[in-house]
C-alpha cells in the first residue's frame, strides 16, 4: 500500500501553462517536503511546510499543506522549460523510540515536461 | 563544503558479484540513509543510521549490508549481486530533527547482469 498518492504520474504541458500536482494520504504527517529531481541528479529540497492549511510561495511555485496534514499541492503559474523535472513530495512522522526521530516516506512522483 | 559524495557514478556487475557503494558527507549530519529508485516504485528506504555504530532496516533492506563506523560515512554492500538490484542507488543524509531537509547525492547507477 503506497503511504503518499501523487497525481498526476506524468504531466506535459506547454510553456505558459498554469498546473497542480497533487500528494495525498490517508495517514497524518509532521511536515511535508516537496523536492525536484533533474536527470542524472539527486533530488533537492523545494520546500517544507509544517503547519495545516500552511501556503508558501517560492516564485511561480506555491505549496499548500491540507488542514488536517494528510495532503500537499504544488501549483506552477506560467511554467517554463526549466521546471521540467520530477517532482517527489515526501511526508514525515514521528519514528520509533530507538529509531531515527521521524521517518521520512517518499511519493511516487510526478514527471514535469514543459514544452518550449 | 561537498555535501554528499557517492562513488561510483556507475558500476555493471555479474550476478553473484559483491561490491561496495561508497557515501560521505561533510556536514555532521546525524542520520544517513540509502534509496534505491525505480521506475514507477519511487524512493524506496534501504537502510539508515542515526549515528555511527548505529544502524536499521529500512523497507527494502534484503540483499544489502551497512555499517557506520564514523560520521562521515555510511557504505552500502551488496554480498551478492542479484539482477533485481539494478537500480539507482542514492544516499542521503540530514540533521535527525523533524522538518530537516534531505540531502541527496548524485546517484549510483547500477546494472547487474
């Protein structure tokens, strides 16, 4: 069973274009990241939001965390070549004692074409 | 400052081949991790650390050994090379604190044949 559900899968779209890529769960999360991975590369951080119904706005991007901290959106306004990429959300909760202090569980992705 | 620097970038191994993937970071971070990426299975956890001498299974961790004998490093083993194991490799590491970001290395590309 995948913890974190991103949708779309994949998302092409022409360079202008406004989206939303979407992270959903059934399980509640600490936080939640937001990462862009290029090919050939490690993912990098985008973003992290804590607090429900939290909205962060980095550039053309904005990340919004749902309410009740089961769910994340990432909109692009006017998207350009350069946003193409993947994008993996990843949520945290509270580990086990003994254990790493939170665990960190990734989505599945979703893969960013913008077309020139 | 180089962050996380795996080696190799790529490696092609036989089946029943052992070899070590190798993982340091700079920044003292506590915890390191593994991932293994998949087409379609996302980041999958292999194994962490939350400090030397201490180490867990993640949610994948069959077919693979780690040890952390210091800070800095966290190789990965694989003691015989399956070719179920193809895959990209990364290792990760961050501060062990709730809402820490992650930071990834280049990657490892692994085929084995």
């Amino acid at each position: 069973t995948q913890l974190l559900e991103q949708s779309p899968q994949f998302l092409s779209i022409q360079e202008g274009e406004n989206l939303t890529v979407y992270c959903n769960s059934s399980s509640v999360f600490s936080s939640l990241q937001w990462y862009r991975q290029e090919p050939g590369e490690g993912p990098v951080l985008l973003v992290t939001v804590v607090t429900g119904g939290e909205v962060k706005k980095l550039k053309r991007l904005t990340f919004q965390f749902g309410d009740a901290r089961k769910d994340s959106s990432l909109h692009i306004t006017a998207a350009q070549p350069g946003d193409t990429g993947l994008y993996l959300c990843a949520g945290a909760r509270r580990g086990n004692s003994g254990g790493s202090n939170y665990k960190l569980t990734f989505g599945k992705g979703t893969l960013l074409t913008v077309n020139p | 400052n180089a962050g996380v620097t795996q080696t190799p970038k790529f490696q092609v191994l036989k089946t029943g081949q052992s070899m070590t993937l190798q993982c340091a970071q700079d920044m003292n971070h506590e915890y390191m991790s593994w991932y293994r990426q998949d087409p379609g299975m996302g980041l999958r956890l292999i194994h962490y650390s939350v400090g030397a001498g201490i180490t867990d299974q993640g949610e994948v961790p069959n077919g693979y050994n780690v040890s952390r004998s210091t800070t800095e490093d966290f190789p990965l083993r694989l003691l015989s090379a399956a070719p179920s194991q193809t895959s990209v490799y990364f290792c990760a590491s961050r501060r062990d604190r709730v809402g820490e970001k992650l930071f990834f290395g280049s990657g490892t590309q692994l085929s084995v044949l």
